[in-house]
C-alpha cells in the first residue's frame, strides 16, 4: 500500500506541473485572476486554520530506493494465465494485453496457443501475458524488481536502454506485429499547416508550435512508447547531427515555455484535443484506427517503427526459449496476423521509420535531458493537500505517509512544496519553499507527524492552499502552481465545491486528486476537470506508481 501511494503522488505531481499555463484555458465566463484572488479571501473568513510553529526536521530521514517507489508486479495484472509444465510469462505492451479488444490480440493468441497442446521434450507448454508498459518493464527491471521471461515493448529502444543498464537482452525477432507511431494534425489546421510548412513531420510541427501556428501535445516518455519515440524526434529537429547536444538541450528548454502539457495519458491528451486546446498531437497508428473520435485529425507517421520486437534474457532457460520460438512461430501465422490487422495493425508496411541515431544510453540520457528541462526553466509550486479525517485512522494514514515519504524522491530541487492538512479544520504544516535538502527533511518530519481524527474539510483545504499559492505568486510571477489533494471519502463540512470552483477556475491551477481507496470519485474528478488535471483511483497496490509517474512528468 505504501508502495501504491507514492506511485500515485509522484504520477500526479508530474502532470500537474505543466497543467499549470494560462494560455492553454479556455472559456469566456471564468473569474479574472485578480477577481478569483478577492473570492478566495472573502471565503479564507470563514475557514479555520492553524499554522504549525515549529515543523518536524526529520534528521533520520534517507532518501528512499528506486524500488521502495515501487509498486508490487502484481499491480500489472496477468490477462492471460497458462498452466503448462513449461510456462513463459510474456511482459506485454498494453496495446496487445488489454483484457478488452481492440487491444487484446496477444491474449486472444495466446488462449488459442495454449489450447493447441504444444510440448518441448515432452512437457505441456503454455504462455502467461502481463499487461505492462514497455516503459515500466524498464523501470522495475533495472531495479531489479521484475524478471519476465519474454518481453514485447511497442518498439526496440526499450530494449536498447536495458541492454546500456547491464540487462542483456536476447532478440527472437525483430517484428511480431506491425504497428507505427506518428503525429495526428486537426483537420481544421492542416490545410494551412501544409501551405505553409510545405509537409508534415516532426521539424515542421515544432517549427509551427513555436511560431504559434499548432499547439502540440505529447505524452510521459518514462512510460510512453509514443512519447520516448517522439522526445528524440524533437531532439533530433532541434539538431539532426547530435539529439543530446547542448543545441538540442537548450532549444528544448526554449520549446517547454511553450508547449502544453505533457500528457499523462493518452486518454488526457484526447480529452483535450476535443476540447480544441490542442490541435496537434502523438499516438499509434493502431489506437488512431481505431478510435473514431479522431477521424477529424491527419495521421503522419514519424519516428521508429513499433513493430513489436521480442525479447528474452540470458537468465531463461533453454526449454522456455525453445516455448519461446514456438509462441513467436505461432503468432505468425497467416490467421493472427490477420486478426491482428482487424485491430488496426499492420498498415504502413512501406513506412522504413527514421531513427534518432541513439543507442541504450542515449535514449537513457534522453529521457534525462528531458527531465530537467519539461519545465522550460519556470518552478513548479505545488502544496500537497492531505485528509487527516477519522476515516484515514490505522492503516490508510499510515500508508499515505510512507508513500508520500517515498514518492517524494521523484520530486526535483528546484520545485517549492508546501503542505496541508486536514479534518475539521485546516493545518497549514509547511510554507512553499524550495524541495532542498532541508525542506524535504522538514516534509518528512511533518507527514510522519500527521494523526487522524474528525470530519472532512476537503474545500476549506482547497482554499487554504490555493491562498498559499498567491502568496508564492507574487514573487514567482512565472511559476507553475499545483495542487494535490490526497483524500479517501467525500467533503462533509466547510465550503462545498461549487462555491470553491470559480476561484480554482480564475486561478488556473491544476488540482490533481487521488481518491485514496474510495471509488465514489464524481466530485474528486469534477475538481480536477475544472483546469485539465487528472482524479487517480488509487489504492493500496498501486498507488506508489501512480505517484511516481505524475512526479516524473509534473516536478
């Protein structure tokens, strides 16, 4: 559980951070800054409030292990479960091992394989599909935390950063299932867009979003195999000779003052292109096939191919590899590559891809480059909001607070991090200052302090925090605020949410919510909606790596 909390607080930090610009809102009716600022006093009167005098300094505080920011395997869950005397468990990318179609083609293969009663030395073979980005696989498998025995990314530079982490990977084959990735262009810009740029690619698309003629979106390249394959193309537009140069840096850092939000989800990034505040942005080809809300947008395929490479390891057994090559010779089978076409893969064949010309390391390093620079140089300020109610007493508060604690590390420097909680009242713990060493240690002392107890102020806290933002505001202009709001049952006393939304609204501050171990999340997801953040269901399984992602893309 501790693990599942601080995946979902780092998670909801990072897209919090670039969800924070002004000129990415729309709507006519919302309070001006200035007039959200006078609201948010008048209702602060009636919201009690305490200050901590004295913080917790945590001086035992050690930064946590990447695998304690780590949820259980077990959080990825098996879609399809073989019972073979030889079973292969295949770390599968989400597009082939979704429980639901179109994207459940790997399971639906490999329910037919394991009914077709094939043997290695006179032993049952079956295969076992875990449902898991090709970018998670990375992460736990270089924290040592996860060992598949096949595994089968979107495309190959995945396995190219395990191989640079020590993990050496084994390549059955190159191509399982033909897919590729690219860039989807409004119909309602694209015909100006070509008039002026002459042709669609990843040069002419950051061409035209920094000159303000698209406003372009793409998603978590820790998790993303579209947004991995997509950073290194816009690495490779600011300089085609070196990605990783000082140029490309820096043209980044340039782009990122620009540019909305990285996405934390696919799903995000469509709700906003529906809504018209983007108007360019990345997917598969197999999910823009298949989504007929897109049929207004313009498919350009760009980057590497995602053809779906299989890999194994020097620690699998000669008789799995052998299963191995009999699932893989299975999957080419004219049927299932056919049934594979039917879910929108295997278009483009002609498409060679472009590479970025990196191996493991570079696209490590890539990834790390885009870390520091996402924010396009302006702070993240965020204040983390935190129930203390009694209904988060034993188990649960204690659970929140090792997460909090362990997700944190995912949170860099140069944020300023503030905190609240509360109950019946509101208790300010932490004034917004920068995520130095001291700060985190005050941080930690201060959440392993909290204690549960009384009702549930959600709005009053709300409030109590957005005025902590204000504050920081007036000297840091240009900052990106945020707020995350950690909370296990519904506002039962203090300010409701309707009176409270035209000052987050005037405001624009992104209020990212984790609905802690509580499914009844309408008002949770009403509060996030309001300036484009995201309600994670969280609970105690998985709530370590929804934090961890949000941190990666929003700190």
């Amino acid at each position: 559980m501790r693990k599942f909390t601080v995946f979902v607080l780092t998670a909801v930090m990072l897209l919090a951070c670039f969800a924070g610009c002004s000129k990415y809102k729309n709507g006519s009716n919302q309070l001006t800054y200035d007039e959200a600022i006078t609201e948010l006093n008048a209702l602060m009167k009636k919201v009690n409030v305490t200050r901590v005098s004295n913080p917790v300094l945590d001086v035992d505080s050690v930064e946590p292990s990447e695998a304690d920011a780590l949820s259980d395997i077990s959080v990825f869950p098996l879609t399809t479960r073989g019972n073979g005397q030889i079973d292969i468990e295949i770390a599968a990318d989400t597009e082939l091992s979704d429980e639901a179609a179109p994207d459940d083609w790997g399971n639906v293969v490999a329910d037919r394989f394991n009914r077709e009663g094939f043997t290695v030395n006179g032993k049952s073979v079956s295969v076992s599909i875990r449902k898991i980005t090709g970018g998670e696989v990375v992460t736990y498998m270089r924290a040592d935390a996860y060992r598949p025995d096949l595994y089968i990314p979107s495309h190959g530079a995945w396995g190219k950063m395990l191989d640079a982490s020590g993990i050496r990977t084994i390549t059955l084959t190159e191509r399982l299932l033909g897919n590729t990735a690219g860039i989807l262009i409004s119909n309602k810009v694209y015909d100006d867009f070509i008039a002026k740029y002459g042709e669609a690619n990843m040069k002419t698309v950051i061409e035209a979003t920094i000159a303000g003629d698209l406003t372009f979106a793409y998603t978590n390249p820790y998790t993303s195999s579209t947004g991995l394959n997509m950073l290194t193309m816009i690495l490779k537009a600011f300089d085609d000779s070196n990605p990783l140069s000082q140029t490309a840096a820096e043209k980044l850092l340039s782009y990122q003052r620009k540019s909305p939000p990285v996405a934390y989800t696919t799903a995000v990034m469509r709700n906003k292109a529906a809504k018209g505040i983007i108007d360019a942005m990345v997917m598969e080809e197999q999910a823009y096939v298949l989504t007929p809300a897109l049929s207004d947008f313009i498919y350009i395929p760009e980057g590497i191919r995602h053809d779906h490479p299989v890999f194994t390891f020097d620690y699998v057994s000669e008789e799995k590899r052998q299963a191995a090559q009999l699932f893989i010779d299975y999957c080419m089978r004219e049927e299932n590559q056919k049934l594979g076409y039917d879910k929108g893969f295997n278009r483009h064949n002609e498409y060679a891809g472009r590479e970025p010309g990196l191996d493991g390391a570079g696209y490590l390093q890539a990834q790390a480059l885009w870390k520091k620079n996402k924010n396009g140089g302006i702070p993240t300020v965020a204040v983390f909001v935190a129930d203390t109610s009694g209904s988060m007493a034993g188990t649960p508060l204690a659970e929140l607070k090792s997460s909090l604690i362990a997700s944190s590390a995912y949170i860099n420097s140069d944020s300023y991090i503030g905190l609240v909680s509360y109950s019946d009242g509101v208790v300010k713990h932490l004034d917004v200052k920068p995520f130095d060493d001291k700060q985190r240690a005050y941080f930690s002392g201060e959440v392993k302090s909290l204690r549960a107890a009384g009702s549930t102020a959600t709005y009053d806290a709300v409030l109590a925090a957005l005025e902590m933002l204000a504050e920081v505001k007036k000297t840091l202009p240009e900052c990106r605020p945020i707020l995350f709001v950690l909370t296990d049952g519904e506002q039962n006393v203090g300010w409701s949410l309707s009176r409270i939304k035209p000052v987050v609204d005037g405001m624009d501050v992104p209020v990212y919510t984790i609905a802690y171990n509580y499914r009844d999340t309408g008002a949770l997801e009403e509060l996030s909606n309001i300036n484009e953040a995201v309600n994670i269901k969280a609970d105690s399984d998985n709530i370590v790596n929804e934090l961890r992602n949000l941190f990666n893309v929003e700190s």
